[in-house]
C-alpha cells in the first residue's frame, strides 16, 4: 500500500527553495508513494515542471486577499459576503504596516492569514511544510497526517525571524530538516530543546541533468571575460556588492561582461546603481531563465556575492559544469568552497570581490586548477532521498 503524503509550499517562483522541491519530486519513487502538492499560489517558472505523477491540490481563494491592497480586498470580499476573511485581512494590514521586518510580519500575520485558509481534510502518513513560515505553520494547522516535517532552507539566524514564535510550531514537528551541517549547528543553538529532531537533507541536485541541460545554445557574444551569478534579487544575495566590485575591475581596466539571472523586488534600484555607475553595457540584469544552465556553462567565472545562503544551489550548479567559483564569505561558503582549492571565498566588501575576481582574471593556470579539481569530485547528491524516505517512514 503506498504512503500518502503532502508537500506545502508558498508557490514556485524562481528560487532555491523552489528548484530544490522539483528535483526532490522528480526523484521519489511514485510506486511507493501517492503525492499531492498544495501551494498557497500556482504562480511560478517551476509550475510546468510538477512531474506528472504529482497530484496539484486546488489554490486557495482566499489567500490573494492578504497580497492585495487592502482596500481593494475589504471591497471584494464583502462583495463575495466573505466577511470572516475581510476582518482577517484588516487585522493583518495592521501588521503589514507596523512590523517593518517582513520575515517577522509573516510570521505575526498567519493568525490572521490561516483564519482565510481551508483544512485539508485527507489524512496523510506525512506531510511536508517545505519552507519556514508559513507553508510549517499550515502544516501544523491545517493538514492531518501521522508524521510532520518542516524545512529551513537557509541561516535561521540571518532571517530575521522570533524564534519564540516558531517555538511552539517547531514542537509539533517530528522532524526539523535543513540543508547543511552550519544551518543544523545554528538551529541546534537556536532550538535546543529540539536538538535531536533537526537533521540535514542536502537539497538534491543531478549531475546529468544540468549537464543536459547545459548544452543548449546560447551565444553571449563579445570579447569580454564574462562572468555569472544566479539568485533572486534581493538584500540577501548582495548584488549591489557585485556591481561596486564590477566597478573596481572596469576602472582598473579589465574587460568585463556580469550576467546576473533572477528577479526580485530589488531590481529598480540596482538599476539604478548600474545606471548611476555608468555600467549598463558591463552588467546585464537577464531575469529569470527557465534554464540558467548555458549561461554557467558559458562563464569565464561564477561569483556569487551573497551575505548569507542555507546551502546554495546555484554554486553546486556551478561546480557541476566545473567553474572557477569566487564566493564572499557567508557563514555556510565553508560548507561548499574549500578556499584556494575549488574556488575562492573572500571578504563581503566589493574591493575583496573584485581582487578574488582580478586573481582568477590574471592567472588562467589557477582557473584551470579548480577546474580540473572540480571534474573529480563527486557532486551529485540524489541519494539525499532515502533520508526524507527514512524520516516518513
């Protein structure tokens, strides 16, 4: 008799998180396993890739309410006599405009949010809340199943969440599940109490699939050296470190080409950084791309600027398809680069970013070193799900 068991995540946007649950499902073993999918939003680059055994659960109608203006929300929902839902709205716009943290301000409003959401009703052997938050929080809430897992995807710590908040939830959680032995030795010290349920699963990642997947052409063009970086937007990948450094290296002549893939909710203003700087013809802001892969593979060079990640994905991509790698120097780089022998880890100031870059630019020989160690390492990590088989079981 097969298991029955439910992932639950905010939707499928470009992201970590959300590339790290695909391959999770393009690997389970569907002869033992039924799966259903429940994402707040079916929205997202990812949503055409739910493998097809993969059962997509009806969106919620009530959850675009608390990511509308809340005017025009309070309106549509009394037009639709949902007058539950619009007192649960108002009550959460009044955390949305006072808590200016806005890991903090979801955490504070689900008891509102989760007031608009329906019970699942189906009674699992597991389920799965795939990213901290709010996909834990309707797991413990809102879904009945025998065994309940929760996944932090990066540094509880950098987060900016209360722990007090997540306390009472992470104790209703059989299993605490992290990407990476730094993101399990900060939850332990975070969540003592808990210290035996945390536990790692490394986001899995296919060889020869991105290797695949990388030989679709593309032709980036031009002379320059060019250089690549995958993450979304936002404060937490550093992208305005990159382009202060991208300054540094084009003002002591190098030449320079910086693809950035992914999109966020900082993109107008590091346009306007790469605008102010003079820069527009030396960074290109691609977007999200459905395969990131030709690009990596086109690279001279994969930097990664972030100030903190779990455990990314994009730089085991990159290690892959055997890049020379420059990462800063966030607390889990040590998890994924060991300095000076597949890639550079450097300091988390643009003059250290562009002298690791400047290092690799001037000395061919070392790129080819990190290549060549990179080729011999074993990177695939598929096995990864005989522990989430393990803790279901």
């Amino acid at each position: 008799m097969k298991k029955k068991v439910l992932f639950i995540m905010n939707s499928l946007t470009c992201g970590g998180a959300e590339k790290a649950l695909i391959s999770l499902m393009e690997s389970l073993d569907y002869s033992k396993y039924e799966v259903d999918l429940f994402l707040l939003k079916h929205e997202g680059i990812f949503l055409n890739k739910i493998p097809s055994e993969v059962n997509l659960l009806s969106e919620p109608q009530n959850y675009k309410y608390f990511e509308m203006p809340m005017g025009a929300a309070v309106l549509d929902c009394l037009r639709k006599g949902r007058l539950k839902v619009a007192v649960a709205r108002v009550r959460a716009g009044f955390i949305y405009k006072s808590e200016k943290n806005s890991a903090r301000s979801e955490q504070r409003a689900w008891k509102y949010v989760y007031q608009a959401l329906p019970d699942i009703h189906t009674k699992y052997d597991a389920a799965v809340g795939y990213l901290e938050k709010n996909p834990i929080y309707f797991c413990i809430d809102k879904v009945r199943a025998t065994k309940k897992l929760g996944f932090i995807h990066s540094d509880y710590n950098k987060m900016g969440m209360d722990a007090k908040l997540d306390y009472g939830y992470f104790k209703k959680l059989d299993h605490i599940v992290t990407v990476s032995e730094e993101c399990q030795h900060i939850l332990r010290k975070v969540f003592p109490n808990y210290m035996q349920r945390i536990e790692v699963m490394h986001n899995i990642v296919s060889p020869v699939a991105i290797r695949k997947l990388s030989l679709e052409e593309i032709d980036l063009g031009g002379q320059e050296l060019k250089i690549v970086s995958v993450g979304r937007l936002n404060y937490h990948k550093g992208f305005e470190l990159a382009i202060e450094s991208c300054k540094e290296l084009v003002t002591t002549g190098y030449q320079v080409k910086w693809y950035i893939i992914g999109e966020g909710e900082e993109r107008e203003r590091l346009e306007r950084i790469i605008h102010d700087n003079k820069l527009n013809d030396n960074i290109k802001l691609l977007g999200i791309k459905e395969n990131p892969y030709p690009y990596i593979k086109a690279a001279d060079i994969y930097v990664q600027p972030s100030r903190f990640e779990g455990k990314s994905i994009a730089i085991d991509e990159a290690k892959i398809l055997n890049k020379p790698i420059v990462v800063t120097n966030f607390d889990t780089a040590k998890d994924q680069i060991i300095d000076g022998m597949n890639g550079l880890i450097v300091e988390m100031n643009p003059k250290s970013l562009s002298a690791g870059i400047a290092s690799l630019i001037d000395n061919p020989s070392l790129r080819e070193q990190f290549t060549q160690n990179l080729s011999s390492e074993n990177l695939g990590t598929e096995d990864e799900i005989h522990k989430l088989y393990e803790m279901i079981n």
